[in-house]
C-alpha cells in the first residue's frame, strides 16, 4: 500500500509510519511541524512540509504520485490540535485548525485522491457519558471545544459517505500514552511543547525537570475525587489503525462507516497513575492539587469490544505500571542523555 500520513511527524503518526514501513508499506509524511518533529519521520520516508488548510499543495501530492503510476490507497488523518484545556481559551483555533482544515483535506481527496480514511478522533466527543464503559453507539455531547472539532468532522464524513460513497474509519481514543518499541529499541516516546500530559509531566518531576505535579480538581464524583481515564499504549493504538486500514481496503466501510473505541477497558485516577508513576520510577513525586479545568469530564473509559471482535484487535499493555515502564525508559534516555 501507498499511504499519506497527515501529521505522520508527531507522535502517534511516526509510531504508526514506523509500524507501516515494518510491514512492507510505502508512506508520505505530510506535516507542517508545528507540534511534529522532522527527524521523527523514519529514514527513507518522503517528507512533505505544508498546511493541512492548503489545499493546492495537498491535491499536488496526490498528482504526483497519480502521475508516477503510484497514487495514494488512502489517507492517515493524524494532523490537529489536542489540548482540551487549551480550546474552552481558544476554541477558534481549534475549529479552524481541526475542522475547517480537515475540509480542504476532505476537498483535495475528492478532487484527486483516494476515498479512503481513517480518522484520528477522540473520546472527547461523548463529553460527560451516560453509561460506562461508554459504547460506540453513546450520546455524542462534547464538553469542550477540541472534542466539538472533532466531532464536525465526523458529522461531515457521515455526509461524504452518504453523497459520494466515502469509506472512512473514525477511530475515538482515549489517553494515549507509553513509548514504541521497534527493531532498534524504545524510539517514539511522548513529548510537547509546551507539556501538558500527565505522564510526562510526572516523568519529568521525577527526573527534577519540574518541581511537583499539578492535580486539576479532587472533588469529582469518583472514588478518590480525581479524573477517571483509559489509557492506550501508542504502540496499541498503531496496530488498531492498520487493522482499521485493512477492513477499509477489503471494502468494509463501503456499506457503512466503521466506528470504534480504542482503549485498554481500564480506568485509572489521576492519583493512581500518580503512585504508578511513583512506583516505577522511585521517585516521590510531590503533587499539589489546583482547581478543576473547564470541560474536563470526571469519567472517560471506552469499550473496546466492537474493535477487538470486528478487527480482530487486543491491546497488549493494559497494566499502567507497563505503560509507565516504557515512557519512563524513553524519557530518560531523551533527557539525561
């Protein structure tokens, strides 16, 4: 296969670019870097810097290899905005970044690429659940701008679909988390700039990079006051979006689109991966718990039932001690070498 990676420069898309090279695939890399990272892009994999907005450059990629006698099977959508905390102060940026953006993709791949994609969504679009663990078939009520973007986005592939027979795969994953392991060792672990994970935040508390870790609210209606969510090895997550590649490619999703959750089926409280977090590194961790963010929800855990019987798919780390154990081996090579 022939692959386009939107975002393929960050974190989970050179994961996923890593996973497709092993298997005998040919990628493109399209990424404008502002979150990604050029030399996270595996060697020998095209790069294309650009907008995801800039629709011309996007439908040039797409004749060039139309031209060449090698076009595009489909499309890795990874490129977008994820701080939800960052969206209830800025949520213009994040429609016209994550929705509006999406569209001249959406446009370009109509014009000229294939009618295939999967799309990396989130948890984020269930906002507070009714139910958990929460089914792929949930309310979709986001609490907060970044899983609003997202969900515009899925109600405009639903019409692609109906109008001009798109197939695509919305893929809506919880806390991704943990560090690749490939050939060569652990090479893809997670960092931004600026920080605002939970697991790395505490990775580098433990490594003295910061002094304490902040807990944003304990008054929740959970058994210790704090967030409740499910955490996915990225490693997992890379493998569920191939078999979702697959089920497109052998013609699934042309009768109806492909929906699923990806999760470990687990939830963990802040305070839990706290002490996870102590434990694997042996390090005390000072935490200070600051007021509630605006749009977090208390409880986030998926089903991943309908992914695992319909695309064969299980997740291989679903201990947080395991998931910790990777990050912490990655950050400390990053950082203290």
């Amino acid at each position: 296969m022939k692959i386009l990676i939107t975002g393929g420069a960050g974190y989970i898309g050179s994961t996923v670019t890593d996973l497709l090279i092993e298997q005998g695939h040919t990628a493109v890399v399209y990424d404008n870097l502002s979150h990604g990272r050029r030399e996270l892009t595996p060697a020998g994999v095209e790069f294309v810097e650009g907008e995801l907005s800039d629709r011309a450059k996007i439908e040039k990629v797409f004749n060039l290899a139309r031209d060449a006698h090698q076009p595009f099977d489909a499309v890795l959508h990874f490129a977008a905005l994820i701080e939800a905390g960052e969206s209830m102060q800025k949520p213009e940026l994040y429609f016209r970044n994550n929705t509006a953006s999406t569209l001249a993709l959406l446009e370009a791949m109509l014009a000229c690429g294939p009618k295939r994609l999967v799309f990396s969504s989130t948890a984020a679009v269930y906002g507070e659940p009714e139910t958990v663990p929460i089914l792929e078939d949930a309310r979709l009520a986001p609490t907060n701008a970044y899983g609003h973007s997202k969900l515009l986005v899925e109600q405009m592939l639903t019409w692609l679909h109906r109008i001009h027979g798109f197939a695509y795969a919305s893929l809506r994953y919880f806390n991704v988390a943990g560090a690749a392991e490939t050939a060569e060792g652990i090479v893809r672990g997670e960092s931004h700039e600026p920080e605002t994970h939970l697991i790395p935040l505490l990775l580098d508390v433990a490594l003295g990079r910061r002094a304490c870790i902040r807990i944003y609210g304990d008054d929740y209606p959970t058994p210790d006051g704090t967030c409740i969510r499910d955490y996915i090895h990225v490693a997992d997550l890379a493998d569920a979006h191939l078999r979702a590649l697959d089920a497109l490619l052998a013609g699934r999703g042309q009768q109806a689109p492909l929906v699923y959750n990806l999760g470990n089926g687990k939830g963990f409280s802040v305070r839990e991966v706290v002490e996870s977090a102590r434990r694997v590194t042996g390090h005390a961790i000072p935490a200070e718990v600051q007021p509630r963010r605006p749009g977090d929800p208390a409880v986030l855990v998926a089903s991943s039932e309908k992914a695992m019987r319909e695309l064969g798919w299980k997740p291989r780390y679903t201990e947080l001690d395991g998931i910790l154990r990777t990050a912490w081996t990655w950050h400390q090579r990053r950082y203290r070498a």
